[in-house]
C-alpha cells in the first residue's frame, strides 16, 4: 500500500495519541511510530508543534498535522478510499458527532480526571456523582447516534466511538483508584455494551494498554499528597 512517508509522535499511555492511532488502524495506513519520553519533549516535537508543544503529532509527508481530533479527521480526508468512512456522511450526524466529541472532551474528561486530583473523599464523592451525571448523557447520546447498530457511527466504529473510546483504559484506572464502578452494566447498559464491542475490536485491541501498567503509570502522573 502507498501511502506516502506517515509518522505519529506520541505516548503509549497517552488517550489523545490513541485516538490517531486507531483511525490509522481503521484505514490500514502504515505508520512510524515515534514515541517520546514522559517528562521530555523531542527536537522533532518542538519543531512539529512550537505552538502547543505537546502529542500528538502526525507527520505526512514532512507536513505535521496537531490536535487528536483534528488528526483523525485529516486521516479520514487523506485516505477517504482506505477503509470505511470515520465520520458520518451525512452534514447533521457529522454535526451530533461533533458536539458530543467536544463534550467529552471539555465535560466528562475533565470530571473524570478530577477523580484522580481529588483531595479528600467527600471531593473524590462529588467527581464521581459528576462523572455519573455526564456518562448519563452519553448513554442517551449513544442510543440517538447509533439507531440500534454496535457502535456511535452505526455499524462500525466511527469519529465519536474514537473520541470515547479511547478513555476506556483510563476509565478502569479511575475505576480501580476511586474503588468504584463508573461504568455500570444495569445503569449504562447500552454504553456498557459498546465499550466492549470497542475493546475487543481488531484495530483496537492491540492498542488498549494493560490496566496495571496503565495505573502505574497514573500513580507517577497523579501523585498522592502526603498525609
């Protein structure tokens, strides 16, 4: 397959380089994939993204591409004759795909993480009845979205299945250091459902980090205050 020279900077641990990740994975597309050091930022980074200086970067053909969604949607462009289609194909369901990325991203993210940064459990209380409130609303969203298929996108993973997916390993870290289910099979039994479909899907599977490592790593990122 000729695809042009494709390299992805990122993180093994990193959600939002996951989600380049799988879309690469989607359309088949070979790929280099340069991983940076925690703590560290590359010559190549710097270079690739002196705004943001952060992963991910997808490098095409020399041109660097930044920002996870931004990076899957180009990926859909570039290669829009490899592999099915990642966003919607229609104008309104790209749209809803859209919205609800964005609120992953700058609602349930953020509440999710603040699980982590807790300090006190009555906080840690308030950040997971919030994290419950919000995976509510994508349950409903899931149920609108997929009109009865697998997945957000119908029949196969698509932009917003990416978009959530790609927490679904943080997701049972949080789980394991708050000792509370968050994604409940008698509450979100659709959402429930699906992120085992996701999971367990071929360009996913491979790519899912192994929860101890994955929450070793969290204890590094999200250290505890001394007592």
């Amino acid at each position: 397959m000729v695809t042009g020279d494709v390299k992805l900077i990122g993180s093994w641990a990193s959600v939002f380089v996951m989600r380049a990740r799988i879309a690469l994975n989607l359309k088949s597309i070979r790929y280099e994939f340069l991983q940076e050091t925690y703590g560290t930022k590359s010559e190549l980074l710097l270079k690739s993204n002196p705004v943001h200086k952060k992963i991910p970067v997808l490098i095409h053909d020399d041109k660097p591409v930044c920002e996870s969604n931004i990076i899957v949607q180009y990926i859909d462009e570039a290669w829009s004759s490899y592999g099915p289609s990642i966003l919607p194909s229609q104008p309104y369901d790209r749209a809803i795909a859209r919205f609800w990325a964005a609120y992953v991203d700058d609602k349930w993210f953020i509440a999710l993480r603040s699980i982590l940064t807790a300090r006190g459990e009555e906080e840690k209380k308030a950040a997971i009845a919030e994290v419950e409130g919000r995976t509510d609303h994508l349950e409903k969203a899931f149920i609108e979205c997929s009109n009865g298929k697998p997945f957000f996108n119908g029949d196969h993973i698509g932009y917003l299945d990416i978009a959530l997916g790609s927490f679904l390993g943080w997701w049972k870290v949080v789980e394991l250091d708050a000792n509370h289910i968050l994604l409940d099979e008698t509450k979100t039994p659709s959402l429930f459902k699906w992120a085992e479909r996701f999971c367990n899907d071929p360009d996913v599977k491979p790519l899912m980090p192994e929860t101890a490592k994955l929450a070793e790593f969290a204890r590094k990122l999200f250290p505890k205050p001394q007592a």
